[in-house]
C-alpha cells in the first residue's frame, strides 16, 4: 500500500503532535501534588524536594541535600541540615541555630542576635547594628 503525499503529511503532522503533548505531559508532571481525601497532600517538585502537607497545616519537607524542615501550624519550624545544623524558629520569626561546631547564634524578633562561639566569647549585635564583643572570663 503506498501513502500519497497527502497522507504522509498527516502522518508526520500526528507524530509531531504526539511528541509535543508528550513533552507537554513531562513538563507538567515535573512538579506534581497529590490531594488526599481528608484534606493532606504530597508535593513533589522537579528539583526532588517533597512536601507532605498534614490537614492541621503542619507539613514536612524533605529536599534532595538531605535537609528536612518541619513547619507546625502556629508557623514555628525546626530545620535540620545533612552537616547537622538545627534551626528552631519561633513564630515571631526568632531564632536559635546550633551548628556542628558548637556554635550557637540567637535571633531576635526585634533584629538584634548574640553569636556563642565554642571559645565562650559573645558576638552581640543590637536591633540598631551596633555590635560588641565579650570575652570569656579565664
């Protein structure tokens, strides 16, 4: 059976139809969410992070790095890193984060922070940027 060049036309016009939609098809399912029956949802974005979502509106998000980040619905959250950095924040957005070294920093919701090296020495800077530094007494 021989296709005129009218058919195969049409024939090469459907495959680069189907092409494209299956293109369209792989963009679209690069980030996708999955809605449960009882109101939680699954997350997953094309750069491997997952986000379960909880229907109290707490959620838990794990990214490829390792890192997890659990948010409460009061918007208190407590982040930990692969190396082993913990940041709880508050829902006034303050602060601690503890990392590896014994460092700890402490943020407050008016802007100012104290840095705790492992030395014991005080880095404080006040919520109008002026910093002073306090020494351990040895």
């Amino acid at each position: 059976m021989r296709i005129g060049s009218h058919g195969a036309a049409a024939g090469r016009s459907l495959a680069l139809t189907a092409i494209a939609l299956m293109m369209a098809a792989s963009l679209a399912a690069a980030n996708t969410i999955v809605r449960n029956a009882d109101g939680s949802s699954v997350e997953t974005r094309d750069d491997g992070s997952k986000i379960v979502t909880n229907t109290d509106g707490s959620s838990v998000e794990t990214r490829p790095d390792g890192t997890q980040i659990v948010r409460n619905p009061d918007k208190s959250s407590v982040e930990t890193r692969p190396d082993g950095t913990k940041i709880v924040t508050n829902p006034d957005k303050s602060s601690i984060e503890d990392k590896p070294d014994g460092t700890e920093i402490i943020k407050n919701a008016d802007g100012s922070s104290v840095r705790i090296n492992p030395d014991g020495s005080k880095l404080i800077t006040n919520a109008d940027g002026t910093q002073e530094v306090e020494k351990p007494n040895n």
